[in-house]
C-alpha cells in the first residue's frame, strides 16, 4: 500500500505539479504575450505615423486606414475580423436584444466560422476529444489540490517542510485545475450562442447587414 505521508513521494508530486504547471506556461506563452497587447499597441502606432505621410497614394492610404480599424477593433473588441465580418458581429450584437454580447464572440471565436456570408459556431470532432480530455485533467488535478491541502492541514505526522511541501503542491494543482477550466469557457459560450446565431441569422437576410 502506498504510504501518502512518505516524503519522497510528496517531494515527487511537487515536481510533477511543477513540471505540468512550466509545460503549460510555456505552451500558452504565445497567448501570454498576446495577452499583454503591446505588440499591439506599437503596430497600432505604426499605422497612424504612416497615415501621415502625404506621398501616400489613396489605395495605400485605405489599406493603411483598413489596418488601423482592424488593430483598433481587435484591441477594443478582442475580435480579429476584416471590415465585413465587423459590421456583421456589431449588426448580430445590435439586434439580438441582448442574446449575444461582443465578450461572447470574443470568447468563442476560435469556433466561429464564416460560411455564405454567415457567421456560425463550427465545433469539430477533434476539438470535442480535446474538451473531454482538458475536463479529465481538470478533475484530476482538481482532486490532487484538494488531497494535498486535506493532508497538509489535517495530518499530524508531517514535519513543517513536508507540509509546506504539500501546500506548494496544493497550489500549482489547483492553477492547472483552473487553466484546464479556463479552457472549458470558449467552447461552452460557443455552444451557448450557436443557436442564437443559426436562428438569429435566418430570420434575417443577409442584405440586411449593413455592409451590403
């Protein structure tokens, strides 16, 4: 039988909780930086000092001015989308009374499709394999977290350095338990809007967007 209190094992379980929690960071790093927009914001001020120059011929004037909507939208917004796909997701919003909001596009987007001119939720096989799976890891890590700190707080046989072990091991569980949370909250606003969006788009002709 397993001894959970051995220190060896705990001392196991707080690298294995740190090597999961560094694999992660460092798989999302790109989004990490993202996140923190400054690329953003420099490109965006790249835009406006081009705009300014006056040998600028009109054709390269609007791409430019293109770019700066799609920069500014994008920050504003978090919605990476061409001037058409903007007025349909400030349509959509504008009148479905309430039943679809921008932070719910912005969420979902990565399931959002446009197919005829439409913007549907298109979620595939593979990525409902990769929900079950950051679901089970979620749960495990979950229940990792809280057998660490239960053993942490209620045992008495551990010296101060295991149980401070322990705790560290709580800890990066319970942030791997909340990225693969996180990570649930995309696909399920996705499901949450896409019969919204089918329904909503149907009553509504296409030329009724305002881009048309």
């Amino acid at each position: 039988m397993v001894d959970l209190l051995n220190p060896e094992l705990i001392k196991n379980l707080l690298a294995l909780a740190s090597l999961i929690v560094t694999c992660i960071v460092g798989i999302k790093i790109k989004e990490i930086i993202e996140f923190l927009e400054w690329h953003r914001t420099k490109q965006e001020m790249y835009v406006e000092k081009m705009l300014k120059i006056p040998e600028l011929d009109a054709p390269t004037k609007e791409a430019l001015a293109e770019q700066l909507n799609y920069v500014i939208y994008r920050k504003l917004r978090r919605i990476p989308a061409d001037k058409f796909i903007r007025e349909r997701v400030n349509f959509l919003v504008e009148q479905s009374n309430g039943e679809i909001q921008y932070f719910q596009i912005s969420r979902a987007w990565k399931y959002i499709k446009l197919r005829d001119k439409k913007l549907i939720v298109e979620i595939t096989y593979g990525d409902r394999i990769v929900n079950i799976f950051e679901r089970v890891f979620g749960l495990i890590f979950l229940i990792m977290a809280c057998w660490s700190l239960f053993v942490a707080v209620t045992s008495k046989e551990l010296i101060k350095v295991d149980r401070l072990y322990l705790l560290s091991v709580f800890f990066l569980f319970l942030i791997g338990a909340m990225y693969y949370a996180w990570q649930n909250i995309p696909i399920a606003i996705a499901k949450k809007i896409a019969p919204v969006l089918f329904g909503f788009q149907n009553e509504v002709p296409n030329n009724s967007n305002p881009s048309e």
